[in-house]
C-alpha cells in the first residue's frame, strides 16, 4: 500500500521530523560541530592566536583609517566594529567563530539535500547524508589549521562557498534580478571575509556558472531519477554567459570595500613569500597526499594536536577516498547541475596549492606578483584546497545515502519525513513499509547498514580529535591586563591628532595571558582609536631550522624602519629621538613587551603616561607634531556604501536572508513564481 507522501512505490515513510525540523537540522549540525570544536573559545574572554585579534572596543574609525598596504582586513573589522557598538568585543569574537561553524555546515548540508534529495519530501536518507556532510564540510584539517592560525575571516568566507553555488546553480532557472540578488545575499560571508574569500568563491563558483549542466536525469541502467530542482526550466540565466556575468558582478560589488582602496594604496608584495607561504606535509603522505587530505598549512604551529600521526592519518585517507568515492557515485546518479563545475574548481583549487611546492611553480607565481601584487593571493598555496574540501563533504554525505541504503541501489532505508501510511502487523505498517519480523535477514541487514553509515558520517570527528574542545585548549581565551586597558583609554581621551608608535618593531609577540604561551598579532595594532604604524614584515622558519623574512606591504611601515634603525635582537631603537618621532606625525609610543626603562629615561620629550609588566605608553611631548588630519578616505566609504546597499536590496528584494536561503528554486505551495513562464 502506497504511502500518502508521494514517494515512490516501494519506498518506506516513517514517522519522522515535521518540515521545520528538517530545516533547522542543518543548522543545529553546524551549531553543534562549533561548540565541539570551540568550547572554552565560546566563553569570557578573548582568543588571541596568530592572525586572530579581537579588542575591546574596536574603532571603526581606526578601521577606516586602515594602513597603507592592501587594505585586507577592512571588511571584517568593520563589522567586528559595528557588532563591537552593540555587544562586547568577546562576545562578538565567540558569535562570529561560532557563525563560521553554523553556516558553513548548513550550507553544505542545504547544498548535499538538494543534490541528492531533488525537491521531494526530505527523506530520513537524505537527512542523514545531508547531516554528515555538513559535518565533514567545517570539520577537517583545513578548518582545523586555519583556525589555529587565527583566519577567521578567510574561514567565514569559506563557510559560504555552498551557498554561493547553491545560488549560482539557482540563477539559472530565475529572472537575471533575482539571480543577483541571490548571489549578493549568498556572497555576504565572502564580503565580510575579505580578499582571499572573495577570490575563493569565484574559484569556486566561477566554473559551476560556466559549466552549469541541467539535470538530465539517471543513465539507461539506473532507476527512474526524482524530480531535481536542476531538471526545471531554464530562464534567461540559462546562459553560461548571463550566470557568469551576474556572478563577476556581483564578485566585484561585494569586494569594493577593499578592491577601491587597494587600487591607490601603492602597496608591494615580496615574492619571496611563494616559498616561505607554499604547502608542507603534515602527514606520512607527503605534500600532495596531505594536500588531498585537506592538510598542508605552511605553519607547523597550525597543526592541530595528534592530527598527522600514522593512525589518524590513516583513517583520513580512509574518509577522504570513501568521500571521492561518493562524489563519483553522486554525479552519475543525481547529476547536480553543479556537479562538473565544482568538480573543475576542486581540480583546479589542487593544482594551485602545488604551484609553490615546485621550483617552476615558484617561479611562475613570483612572476606573475611582478606584474600585479594582487597575485600575491596565491603564495598561500593550500588556501586553494577549499573547493576540494566542499566535493569531499558532499560526496561523503552520498557515501552515508548508499551505505545507508538509497533507492538509487534498492535497498529501502531512506523514510520520507512527516510521511504518515496505514497499516498495521505484518501489513504496510505504521512506517509505510512492508516489514518483516524483528530479527529477520533483511532487518539485519539495513541495521547493519544503518550502523555502518552513522560510522562512516562521524569519521570526519574520528580522524581528527585534535580540533575537539578549542583545540586541546590552544583556543583558550584571556582578558587584557589592566595596564593595556588603561592605555586604550588614556589615548582614546586625548583629542590631539597623532600616529600611535607600537614596538618592539616586530609584527608578532608571545603572550602567556591565558596560561600557556601564544604567538599572536601584536594587539596593540588595534587596540587604540587612531593609525597605527608597526612593522608587518613577517618571518617564517624554514624546515631546514633557518628562516625568511617576508617583507610587508605597508610602505609607511618601511619608512619608520629607515628613520627608527631599531636593534635586530630587541625590536627597539638604540636612541629614541623625540624630534624625530615628532616629525613622523607620532603621538604616542606603546611598547607592548617587557623593557627596561632605560630605553625611555634620560630622553628629552618623552614621558611615561603608563606604565605596565608589558605595556609601557609613551607620550611625545613636543607640540609641534605634523600629524596627519583625521580623515575617513572616501574611497572605502564608497565602496563600503555600495556595498552595503546591495546587500540590503538583495535581502529586501525576497524578504529573506542568507539564513532561509535555499539554494536551489522554490518548489511546493506559497513559493515565490521566479520561474519564467
């Protein structure tokens, strides 16, 4: 007897989630993921490690007022800013650490139920499936490792890829304004991310607009296809070159923020950076193999704790070949119509990764950086792993629907959810299905399938343990001591214009705040509500033990270099010259390290205003100081501007917001008529 659901003949129903729960699954998959992996993170407290720094009270002044390198992190500060006027600075670190787990998650689980699901009813199977992708999409080495770098912008825009291709596929069946309007709302993790998440999501969906294929249906051997949202009519975005028109323009409005700044900033980019910044093997399968596992970060310090020995590196290649496997198995029985782009991005995302590992690879990207520095994107090789890493979650997620059983292979173990049938005993029972006894030979084997499924959806967790609970704890937040506090409001105070100084001239400091010893950003370069100069050259050991010195972007930095001629070993000048600060437009010197007072005492116009273990601020005391004038450059406010309307407009325009974004057509009663007729 047939269930009421519609589903096909055959197939069970069961008594399941209501439609709204399956909605709120993803993202309760994603919620749960982060608070796994943050844990203490999520408490009191900031997390200070590498490139993450969060202030109390971050200005969007000082923000605007920016460096003059690429202005990279604009976006993200901005908003930190913005939600810093509203909430306090930790809460809104631990909101958005939290929003890379929970977005990037439903969307690869949004993305892998459209994929395998079609527009039918939500299936128990496909919940399943849909469920382990998410998982494994925001719980890999190439989450891990980023985040213990401290790129939780990067990773922000990277939690948005599956919706960028959602929409990209979507704006092929839609009128042109409602498939920019989708991609707009879909790109606004990549606007706030920045730079390499922009040029990630065109990576990423780049291809799928150029190669979008429309959902033909199952090969002559395979069962009957369920209606996809991929096999509706095509609209005027049916064109390769509509789609990837409205993609490019919707890349370059969400990027003005900091594409306009950067035309004018006169910034440089080391080529030296293309081997300091290329791809390192972090298991036993050397550099392409823990490329392929979604590893390889350049920092050794990124490497979450356990991941890399031979155990759990086994089972990760076990997961990642399960999930090719899968992925292989999806294009031929669904066809996603985003299937043959993403999977051109995932090839050419790997490629770009092993540029830097290769001497004519090196040398290709360093001349390209000669001709533009923007290209100095790709130094970061294993960045480019990303759209890998979105194939890997949606093809472990159909390995999950064939282990589980799909009605792709025959077996029945995929319930349509909110499904109700009639029946009871040895009938279609209450489920919808022909059931046999407990214990029989076919029961058996779907609970032996259903066991072998939920295994294989948590090996993601399995294979890397290390990204549990903040990393071990590397994720432990602290407070700020008191004297940098007080620093921040004594400068904040005084109305008078003037850069801030920060020493020692070195970009990264060791801080024991939360107990146990951090490399981070110098907190300093964002904590007062004015520029800042400080030394952006970055050093990075060699696996020979030596190490590069990778020379900064901000040309001003290179400037006070020249005129401060500080001590290699302890980053301070030998003789600060209070005339000489006083005509670099310096108001203040902060000194965020333990230093002798020697270095200040004795010297004519400078005075200590206050005084910590590691945080000394000093006030030059000369009143002829040829500050720069306070000013918001129009260029960011601009782009800022357009930026934000847009994203406004597109939201507006639906009434919806990324969080109720599907990411394919409207389907079923009260949708929305954006099909052309």
């Amino acid at each position: 007897m047939a269930t009421r659901s519609g589903a096909a003949g055959g197939e069970p129903g069961a008594p399941g989630l209501r439609p709204w729960a399956a909605r709120l699954l993803p993202w309760a998959v994603g919620l749960l993921a982060g608070g796994a992996a943050l844990g203490p993170a999520l408490g009191p407290g900031y997390v200070l490690r590498y490139d993450m720094v969060f202030v109390p009270d971050l200005s969007l002044g000082t923000v605007l007022a920016g460096a003059d390198g690429f202005p990279r992190a604009v976006p993200s500060d901005a908003v930190v800013a913005a939600l810093s006027g509203l909430l306090p600075g930790d809460a809104v670190q631990a909101l958005l650490l939290l929003a890379v787990f929970a977005v990037g998650g439903a969307g690869a689980a949004v993305l892998s139920a459209r994929a395998l699901g079609g527009r039918g009813p939500a299936r128990a199977g496909v919940l399943a499936a849909s469920a382990a992708a998410g998982l494994a999409y925001v719980w890999n080495p190439f989450v891990a490792e980023r985040l213990l770098l401290g790129q939780w912008a990067m990773l922000l825009g990277y939690a948005g890829l599956p919706w960028v291709v959602g929409a990209v596929a979507r704006s092929a069946v839609v009128r042109p304004a409602a498939g920019f309007a989708g991609l707009v709302r879909a790109l606004v993790p990549a606007a706030v991310g920045g730079f390499s998440s922009v040029v990630l999501a065109g990576l990423t969906a780049g291809p799928v607009a150029v190669l979008r294929t429309r959902g033909a249906g199952a090969p002559a051997d395979g069962p009957t296809p369920r209606p996809e949202a991929e096999a509706l009519p095509e609209g005027p975005g049916g064109r390769w070159w509509v789609r990837t028109g409205l993609l490019l323009l919707a890349l370059l409005t969400v990027a003005l923020p900091w594409l306009l700044p950067s035309l004018t900033s006169g910034a440089g980019t080391d080529p030296g950076g293309v081997e300091a910044f290329a791809a390192r093997s972090d298991t036993p399968f050397g550099v392409a193999g823990s490329l392929l596992l979604l590893g390889g970060v350049w920092n050794s310090g990124a490497v979450p704790p356990g991941y890399g020995e031979p155990v759990t590196a086994a089972v990760r290649m076990l997961l990642c070949l399960m999930a090719l496997a899968g992925w292989a198995w999806s294009l031929r029985r669904a066809r996603p119509a985003f299937g043959a782009g993403l999977s051109v991005a995932a090839a050419v995302g790997l490629v770009i990764a092993l540029l830097g590992t290769t001497a004519p690879g090196r040398e290709a990207v360093a001349g390209l950086i000669g001709v533009w520095p923007g290209f100095g994107v790709l130094r970061d090789g294993q960045l480019y792993v990303a759209p890998l890493a979105l194939v890997q979650a949606l093809g472990l997620g159909a390995a999950v629907l064939w282990l589980a059983g799909s009605p792709a292979d025959g077996a029945s173990a995929a319930p349509v959810v909110g499904a109700r049938s009639r029946g009871a005993g040895g009938a279609p029972g209450g489920d919808g299905t022909a059931t046999g006894r407990a214990g029989s030979p076919a029961s058996s084997v779907v609970l032996w399938r259903v066991v072998v499924a939920v295994f294989a959806g948590l090996l993601p967790v399995v294979s890397l343990p290390g990204l549990l609970w903040g990393a071990g704890g590397a994720l432990a937040p602290a407070g700020y001591p008191d004297a940098w506090l007080e620093a921040q409001r004594v400068v904040a105070a005084d109305e008078r214009p003037g850069a801030v100084l920060v020493l020692p001239w070195s970009a990264y400091r060791g801080v024991d705040w939360s107990g146990r010893p951090v490399v981070v950003l110098d907190p300093a370069t964002r904590l007062f509500d004015r520029r800042t100069v400080w030394n952006d050259d970055l050093v990075v050991g060699t696996p020979d033990g030596g190490a590069v010195v990778v020379t900064g972007e901000d040309a001003r930095a290179r400037e006070f270099a020249a005129l401060l001629r500080p001590d290699p070993a302890t980053g301070l000048p030998e003789s600060p010259d209070a005339g000489v600060l006083a005509g670099a437009g310096v108001r203040y010197v902060a000194v965020s390290a333990p230093v002798d007072n020697q270095f200040w005492s004795g010297v004519d116009g400078l005075s200590v205003v206050v005084e910590g273990d590691d945080m000394v601020l000093i006030e030059v005391q000369d009143q002829h100081i040829k500050a720069d004038k306070a000013h918001v450059p129009g260029l960011e406010v601009t782009g800022g501007l357009v930026t934000v309307g847009a994203i406004i407009w597109s939201m507006a325009r639906s009434g919806s917001s990324l969080v109720f974004q599907c990411s394919g057509p409207s389907s079923g009663p009260g949708a929305r008529k954006e099909i052309p007729k």
